[in-house]
C-alpha cells in the first residue's frame, strides 16, 4: 500500500469514528523487565463458547467496554489497535507509515522491514516493546503487566537482507486481555518448533500474516494456524486482494470464512465461534 492510501485509509477510519483523544503523557522513566516466558498454561485458557463473534462498528467510547470484553481495530499492513476494558490501547508492529488515530499506551515492533518498526516512536508512549534484541545471541524477551493487560513474546528468526539468517528478529507477541489471548504473528518467516508452541501456548484470536512471499509461503502459515488452534483467525500483511483471496481460497478448504463490513470487532470469550474461523476485516 502507498503512502498516500495508508493515509485515506486513516482518514476513513476517522471519520467512520467518533474518536475519544487520550491525554499525552510524559514517557514513563521505567521500562518493563525482561523476564523469561511464563508457564502458558496459567496465561491462555483458551475457553470459548458457542456464540459467533458479534461485530460492532469502531466508536473508540471510552465507556463501551465490559469488563470482559475487547476492542480489536484493523489499522492497515500489520498494525491493529487493541483496546482494553480499562481503555489501555496497544498498537502492534507500529511504524512510521501505518498509525492508530489516538495515541497507544504500548506498542510492539519487529525488524524484518521499516514498515514495522520505527526508530523514532512518540516520546508519549509509556511503553516501547521492541521484538529483537540487542544482538543475535540476545533475544527480546518481554513480560509486561499494565492496568488489565498483559504482554509478552516468544522470539523467532527471519531472514536478514542481505541473505541468511537475522536470529531472533521476529517476536510473537501475545497480548492478554479481558479473559482473551490474542496472538500477533508479526513478520514470521518460518513454521514453528514445539518448543516455541508451547511457549505461545493457547490462543483465542490469532492475527497472521498471509502475503505467502514476504512471510513465510502458504503451506508453511497453514502449517501454523492448525498447530495454533486458534478459535478466530484474522488475516493481515496481505497487499492486495489477490493475495488475500489466495489465502483464502487455501484456507476455507479447512475453516469457514466471514467478511465484515467494518474494520473493528469488539470480542469476548463468550462470543468466540465453537469452532476455528477466519474473519476477514476491511484494509490491507
């Protein structure tokens, strides 16, 4: 998508929106401490219900919430903002060209290309989650707790510009909201170990990316979301809609597919589908 596109796309979310500006605040001197993965099975119950996910239009209210439920914006490429009942806002693989129209209290960033990631985030942002680490033998590992949310990762490879490998220059951030584990694939370059799995644990809402080329090919994403299991699969990072339709076409082979008219669903464990679906929103 052009700069200019990601621009009208923006826009049109504004305007569909009543957005409720937060307040800026000073960056905040402490950074989380990097801890190791916790045991998955306390963090992704992955209990769900036989309800359909009810679709309802973005308001951005402050007061629009239950305790028990979030707010899931597609903003474009990679980038959603996530809100929770306690109107924490995360936006995830936050950049340079893609934003949210209201400033997020966390966000999280990886390093296989400039459109997801930046060097240069608004001082305002309390918390920066970078998905690499200093090096290749210092993987990014994040353990966050703020208000009702609860953020971490589990660090992948991918492949580094000039050839090979950038160990460790992916993250899976795994975001826990509101009784809820939802899942950011980032820019994932290869199928995943057992090991890495296990760390992920339990999903409800998996975000992948689907382009086959730029992410790891068709097969390979397949391969993912089966062992993920996740009851909710949204597409994302898929250029056009011929690359979306590719996926697609793969995918309802093995799960129904949805279409919503708007870019933003607000879910519950109550309101998951019984069963694995993909639920495509509006953008690219």
């Amino acid at each position: 998508m052009g700069r200019v596109s990601r621009l009208f796309h923006i826009v049109a979310v504004l305007l569909a929106t009543a957005v409720s500006a937060s307040s800026a605040r000073a960056q905040s001197p402490e950074t989380p401490k990097a801890s190791p993965p916790p045991e998955t099975a306390e963090n992704c119950p992955g209990l769900v219900a036989a309800d359909r996910p009810r679709l309802i239009p973005a308001t951005f209210d402050v007061g629009a919430l239950n305790a028990d439920q979030v707010r899931l914006t597609y903003i474009g490429h990679a980038t959603f903002l996530i809100e929770s009942p306690q109107l924490v806002r995360i936006a995830t693989d936050y950049n340079d060209y893609v934003r949210p129209p209201v400033l997020p209290d966390i966000i999280t960033m990886n390093h296989a290309h400039d459109t997801h990631y930046t060097d240069h985030p608004d001082l305002a942002i309390k918390y920066v989650l970078r998905g690499w680490g200093p090096s290749e033998t210092e993987p990014a590992i994040w353990d966050l707790k703020y208000r009702d949310v609860r953020v971490r990762n589990v660090p992948t490879n991918i492949r580094a510009p000039g050839g090979g490998t950038e160990r460790y220059g992916n993250s899976i951030f795994v975001f826990e909201v509101a009784g809820l584990c939802i899942g950011h694939l980032g820019h994932l370059h290869h199928t995943l170990t057992q090991q890495q799995l296990n760390d992920i644990g339990r999903l409800d809402v998996v975000l992948a990316p689907v382009d086959g080329g730029y992410t790891l090919d068709l097969p390979g994403m397949m391969e993912v979301l089966t062992a993920l299991k996740a009851q909710l699969i949204i597409p994302m990072h898929f250029f056009s809609t011929y690359t979306l339709d590719r996926f697609l076409a793969r995918a309802q082979e093995q799960w129904p597919v949805e279409r919503a008219d708007v870019p933003s669903i607000v879910l519950s464990r109550a309101t998951l589908p019984a069963s694995p679906k993909v639920l495509v929103l509006p953008g690219h």
